[in-house]
C-alpha cells in the first residue's frame, strides 16, 4: 500500500534508522515540512497540501 512519511524538520533533520530504511527503500514516499511533531496545529494548510499531493498520486 503507497505511504508517505511526513518528516517534521525541528524534530531534527534526519528521520530514525527503521525509518529511513523504508523511505530510501521505496516504501514510503519522502514529504518535509518545517516544523515540529504537530504540523496539524502549527501549519494545518501545509500539512493538508502534502496529504491532497500524496492522495491525489496515488
């Protein structure tokens, strides 16, 4: 099933290992956004523009 991971920048730049194995891997499609662990409160409109983009290539 196609995933997107969300990777919120202040939480710090590079994601966990198991994590990174499934983005490079393929598995899940890279998405950043430029703030914290709550992107549905600090930038909702960016958060729902990744999530329409991964919906929409799908």
């Amino acid at each position: 099933m196609p995933a997107t991971h969300v990777k919120c920048l202040l939480d710090g730049a590079v994601p966990p290992p198991a994590v990174a194995d499934w983005v490079e891997g393929g598995r899940w499609e890279p998405a950043e956004l430029d703030t914290g662990h709550w992107p549905m409160f600090s930038q909702p409109r960016e958060l729902a523009r990744v999530l329409r983009e991964s919906a929409a290539a799908d």
